[in-house]
C-alpha cells in the first residue's frame, strides 16, 4: 500500500512538472501573438561584414556552402573560411577559394595549427585577424541567399543592437519521416518560441548560424567562450546580460540540411541539451542577480532550464506501467480526472503549439497533422538519451565539441558511430521492451484509458530503438566492407 502510494504520487508528480511546462507553452502562443516590434530602418550599405564559415571535415557541403556565400550581396564584405580540417575538405576549400579569388572575391582561406577551443576557438581566431564592424556566421549545411544582408542588417535600427537572426529552413524536409519530425520541432522553435520572446522584449539566443554580430557585443560580452558545448547560447545570454539587445527576422529564412539519421540526430540533440544544461549551470545565479526586469530573468532560467524536462519525462516514462498497476492492485484512490487534467494540459499543449507552427510557418496543417503525435513520440523515445545528456551537462565540465556530419542531401544518408551509441540503443531497446510487456498487460486488463498514452510511448521507444539498431548494423556492415576491400589492396593498401 505504500509503495503504491508513492508510485502514484511521483507519477502524478512528474506530469504536475510537465504540466507546468505545458502552461509555459501555452503562454509563448499568446506571446507569439504580440506585434512585430521592429521599425523600419534604412540600411547603412557602407557597413563592412566579415563572414565566417566555420568548418571540420564537410566535404559533402563544403563546396556548395563558400559557392552560395561568395554571391552574397553587400559592398564591403570580407569572408574567412576557417578551416580545422583533417580530410579531403582542405583540397576542397582550397580550390573554391582560389576560384573565387580568381573573381574578385576577398575570401581567405584561414587554418590553424589545432583545433583548440573547437568551433568557438575558429571563430574568435579569426576575429583576431580582422577589424570588421559587422560579423556573420554560417555553418557548412546552410545555403544563404544572395539578399541575405539586405533582408537583416536593417534589423540594427539601434547602436544597442547586438545581434540580428534569421530563421532556420530546412532543404530536406521531406527525405524521411525523420527530417518530417525535425523539421517540426525545429519549427516550433524558430516560428513560435523565438517570435514569442523576442515579440516580448524576453532574452533569445542566436543559433550559431544564420545570424549577424556587431562585433562590440560579442566583444562586450567576454567574447566566444569554449567552456561549454553551445557557445552560441552562452555568449548570447552573456551579451543580453551586459545590456545589448538582439532582433529576431522570423520573415528571413536560411535553409539548412537536417540531419537523415538516428544516430546523428541524437549526436545533435545531445550536445545542445549538454550545453544547455552546462550554460545554465555557468550563468544561473549571474541572471537571477541581473537588473533585468523580473519576467525577463524568469523566462530566461524557463529557457535554460527547460532540458529539465527530458529526465522527468523519462520518469514519467518509468513510472507510468507502475502507476496502472498501483491502482490496480491496491486501494490508493487518486481521482482519474486529474491524470487526464494533466495529460490534456501537457499533450494538448505541445498539440497546439506545433499546430501554430505548421500553420504560421507556411506548411500546410491538413497534410502533416500526423506530424505532432510523431513528435511528442520522439521526444519520448529520446528521452533516455537527451537524460544523459542533462546529467552530463549538469555534472561535467567537458566540453568537447562533437559535431554532427551532414551528407550533402544523399538519398541514403551515410551513418557515423557516435560515443555512447552502445548504451544508448541498450537503454531505449530495454524501454521498448518494458512498454511491450506493459501494453500487454493492460490489453489484458481492459484498461482501455490508459491505452492511448502507454501506446505513444511504445512507438517512441521501440522507433528509436529499431532506428539505432538498423544503423548500428549497416555501420557494422559498411566498416566490414571497406576492411575487406583495404585487406584485398596491392601491399594492404
């Protein structure tokens, strides 16, 4: 009886946090309705940009990338291909660069003796070997558009202006159902949260990419930091912090490659739920004792600490099985309306607020409904690999970077072995197992309520789980392949 007690209330616990985060949701839909607080400015074409393309080992992208910035247009602007290579990319590089320096192009190709400090160490060295007023960066998947700047810079209607940033896009949207699902949370982020915060006079971050610095605000901040694994967030809320304020150009999209694969998808979601829980463990008090407005720091510590919500929903995730049987087999009375009251909350929330970003960001509604149930499954299927990550974050202070490699929009997405892939597919694999057994369980027990929740997290689970063990095997199958074909060379060659 009293362990049923307690699995009852840490179950009703959890969905009361997620709950919480349910209503913030719903409270960024209402912000995100708010004007558009930017006034029109004229643009200053005598402003010099630098443009830098931080890149490791893109070769699929690479080329597609320096070709899309070199036609960018503005009068005065410089470009530096920071280039920490250690594969064919360098040749690449090399090559395009020497191209369009052929043309006229001020671009140069930049190398560094190692790679300290990882992307942030690339962008501060290059910022030391040019005065522009004005930097931008881009990551190897993006394509800018050649008006890219005539869209953005007259976002800096303000000499306390420090940032401008444009929205993501997505070039493969459609290649898989994965890209689908990406693309919807990545919208979600881009069309409602950040819209909703800016709107709002809320701190947002810039996305390290697609997006213009003055260079006073990253200077004024501390500049790039590489204490942690999101440089971008930190120095963003750093730049906040000290007085500058950033525009948000939801109307200006960059589109980018989205990553085809579980295990590069994970690799991703790793490193910014790690950095974010690593940014906000660096700035947390600094915030709480900012003279920002009190709605301001609350929102900005909702932002950093919302990772949070990966390791309850893994509790919940834990608890749920438990919590059915609790009731079942004792007398523990907890009204079932108020696990409905909370589940309503935190799925029609999360229903309503991708809804709002399918519809506000051009995509048809009708068409990809199905999309926001294969969210939230996701996100429940990720949620044992995202839990790690929080904890990493909270408890180390490594900060290596480890980037996600992108494939040049192939119709078969290469896929790469990733640290802690093992433990990963074993944790999900046993969680898909358990909600089998639990599905079971209460078909069995015609508990028909409880069906739709216990469900979602089967197909979370079990997806993530068949995805990464698939690739794990053609990983496995590939790297036999090519020992082979290296064994059966002239010398070994």
């Amino acid at each position: 009886m009293v362990a049923a007690s307690f699995i009852i209330a840490a179950y009703l616990c959890c969905l009361g946090l997620l709950s919480l985060w349910g209503i913030h949701r719903l409270a960024l839909l209402r912000w995100f309705a708010m004007p558009d607080p930017t006034p029109k400015h004229a643009l200053n074409r005598d402003a010099t940009i630098l443009v830098q393309l931080p890149i490791y080992n893109e070769p699929a992208v690479v080329a597609r990338l320096i070709d899309a910035v070199a036609v960018m247009d503005w009068p005065q602007l410089r470009i530096q291909v920071l280039d920490d290579s250690t594969d064919e990319s360098t040749a690449i590089i090399a090559e395009r660069v020497q191209c369009w320096r052929n043309r006229g192009i001020n671009i140069q190709h930049i190398r560094r003796a190692d790679r300290t400090g990882f992307k942030a160490g690339a962008l501060a060295h290059g910022l030391q070997l040019d005065a522009a007023e004005f930097v931008a960066v881009f990551d190897a998947d993006f394509v800018p558009n050649p008006a890219f700047f005539t869209e953005t810079m007259g976002g800096f209607h303000s000499p306390n202006v420090g940032m401008v940033q444009a929205r993501w896009g997505h070039l493969n949207r459609d290649q898989n159902w994965l890209t689908r699902v990406e693309a919807l949370l990545l919208d979600g982020h881009f069309v409602v949260e950040h819209t909703a915060r800016y709107r709002t006079g809320r701190f947002f971050n810039f996305n390290g990419t697609a997006g213009i610095w003055r260079r006073r605000a990253i200077e004024e901040a501390g500049g790039w930091s590489h204490d942690t694994v999101t440089e971008d967030l930190d120095l963003s809320y750093r730049s906040q912090l000290s007085g500058w304020s950033f525009v948000y150009r939801e109307s200006v999209v960059v589109p980018a490659e989205l990553p085809a694969s579980m295990q590069s998808f994970l690799t991703q979601q790793h490193r910014w739920a790690k950095g974010t829980a690593q940014t906000a463990r660096k700035l947390a008090l600094r915030i709480v004792r900012s003279p920002a407005p009190p709605r301001v720091r609350i929102e900005a510590m909702t932002h950093l600490t919302m990772v949070l919500a990966y390791p309850v929903v893994f509790g919940l995730a834990l608890l749920l099985p438990l919590a059915i049987a609790a009731r079942l087999d004792s007398d523990a009375s907890v009204p079932l309306w108020l696990d409905m009251l909370a589940l309503t909350t935190t799925t029609g929330s999360i229903g309503v607020f991708y809804a709002a970003a399918l519809r506000s960001g051009g995509t048809s509604l009708r068409h990809r409904m199905l999309e926001i149930p294969a969210a939230m499954a996701l996100g429940i299927g990720c949620s044992v690999s995202q839990s790690m990550a929080v904890v990493d974050g909270i408890l180390s202070n490594d900060a290596t970077f480890v980037r996600t490699p992108k494939q040049g929009l192939r119709c078969s997405p290469a896929i790469h072995a990733t640290s802690g892939n093992q433990l990963r597919v074993v944790l999900t694999g046993l969680m898909a197992m358990y909600y089998t057994v639990a599905l079971l369980a209460v078909l069995a027990a015609g508990q028909w309520l409880s069906l739709p929740l216990l469900a979602l997290c089967w197909v979370g689970f079990a997806g993530v789980f068949l995805s990464l063990a698939g690739e794990s095997v053609r990983t496995g199958a590939t790297a036999e392949m090519d020992r082979q074909q290296s064994a059966s060379l002239p010398g070994g060659l």
